[in-house]
C-alpha cells in the first residue's frame, strides 16, 4: 500500500498512509472539500442536467487516472472526489 504514495497523477488522490484494521485495509487521504461528485451534481442540478460537456470532461478525468493506475500495474476502487481549484 505504500506505492500508492509514489505516484504522481494529478486525477489521483493522495494518500497520506495506510494500515490494515483486522481484516480491513483504511487509507487516510487528503480532505476533498467539495466532496464526491454525485453530491455536487445534485447540488447544482437537482433535477438532472443538459450539459453533456461536464459529462464528458468529469468521464475524461475519470479515464486518465484509471489509465494511469493501468500503466503501473495497480488496481484501484473508484471513487469520485472533488476537490476546489
């Protein structure tokens, strides 16, 4: 778990440590303050959206971090965070 802190990928979250609890595997991260991006699409659109650009451009993010942990030969979960830039 320890490689995970050797990346550098600006779509991958930073991880500050990692340890195992019994049977289970925490990471602790850095704060993502705006949260994932479900909560922030149904904040700004409760109702659904038209915009397909932000689709796509929050897919093509998505896609380069996957394809970079691929290339390392990681695998991964995926979770959607946001971060405020």
């Amino acid at each position: 778990m320890l490689l995970l802190n050797m990346y550098d990928h600006k779509n991958i979250l930073d991880y500050k440590i990692s340890f195992i609890a019994g049977n289970e595997i925490w990471l602790v991260s850095q704060i993502m303050e705006m949260g994932s991006v479900e909560s922030v699409l149904k904040s700004i659109a409760p109702k659904g959206f038209q915009d397909m650009n932000l689709v796509a451009t929050i897919l093509r993010e998505t896609l380069q971090g996957l394809e970079y942990l691929h290339e390392q030969k990681q695998i991964h979960r995926l979770n959607f965070l946001l971060i405020h830039k």
